[in-house]
C-alpha cells in the first residue's frame, strides 16, 4: 500500500466486510502533500461507498445483498444497482461526491476465489478524477492484483 501512495501521492484505505458493510482496517497517508483526505480506523463505510459497490458486486452473500437492496426506496435502489454493475463490469468501485470535494476508487483483493477486502485511493477531484481508466485507478488495480497474487487470489469477474 505504502507503494501504492507513492505512486499516487493519495491516501489508501483497506476494508474488510464487517456485520453491517466495509470496515476500514488500515490506512496509509500521504504525509507531503499540502491537501490530505483520510477515514479514522473503524469507521463503517456507507452503501454507495467504493468499497460497499465492490462487496455488493462480488460479494458471496449475492442474496444478502439482493435482499438489502429490496429495502431500499426504488430511486436509491436504481442508483445502488446501476453503482454496482458499473463497479461489476469494470472491477472499480468509484464513488464521486464532486460537490464535497471527495473521490474514491477501490479495487477487489482475492483469496483462492473469495472476495476478502477492498483496497481504495481518495482525494480531491483535482487530485483523483472520477475515472475508471485514470492514472491512480490503474495504479490501484495492479496493486490489488499484486495483493491477490500474494494470497493465492484470481478474480471471479
């Protein structure tokens, strides 16, 4: 991860699948830079969060996660489902929240074939664009598949 941040110059958060949703486990900060986004250990990350769109879309309770969904208002739902697929399709998950200043991107990490944590990069909107293809998103995405790679993990997409 600390490479990760190197490359990116953004801070990276892992997360696990807690009994509510993605935890965040570890962070790595990018201390030289003038601007610095950060989450606090523990913190329960929400469902349009990065990580939550890459556990809903890989995660093995599919049906836990088709039945959360269906508690949702239809016009959330439709937003949550679209995330999803979107974050499904490409391997990313990206969460855009432009107006306050805040983007993420997170990426799967793999064990055998099991989904066992998100790894994500943060940051302004000048600092991150909200894209899949970006720089920081590539840099993210091979370095969950290193990760991967490490615990014996290939991807389900």
């Amino acid at each position: 991860m600390s490479e990760l941040v190197r490359q990116t110059g953004l801070t990276c958060a892992l997360s696990v699948y807690g009994s509510n949703g993605p935890v965040v486990i570890h962070i790595e900060e990018n201390r030289t830079s003038e601007i610095m986004l950060t989450v606090p250990l523990g913190t329960q990350l929400d469902l349009y969060s990065a990580h939550a769109q890459i556990w809903l879309a890989y995660g093995a309770d599919q049906i836990g996660a088709s039945r959360l969904l269906s508690m949702l208002p239809t016009d959330h739902r439709a937003e949550l489902e679209s995330l999803i697929s979107d974050a499904r399709d490409s391997g990313i998950g990206l969460r855009a929240l432009n107006d306050s200043g805040y983007v993420a991107v997170s990426a799967p990490i793999w064990s055998g074939t099991s989904l066992v944590a998100t790894l994500a990069t943060m940051g302004t909107p000048i600092m991150l664009p909200d894209s899949r293809d970006s720089h920081a998103a590539l840099a993210l995405t091979e370095c969950a598949k290193a990760i991967s790679e490490e615990m014996g993990g290939s991807s389900r997409s």
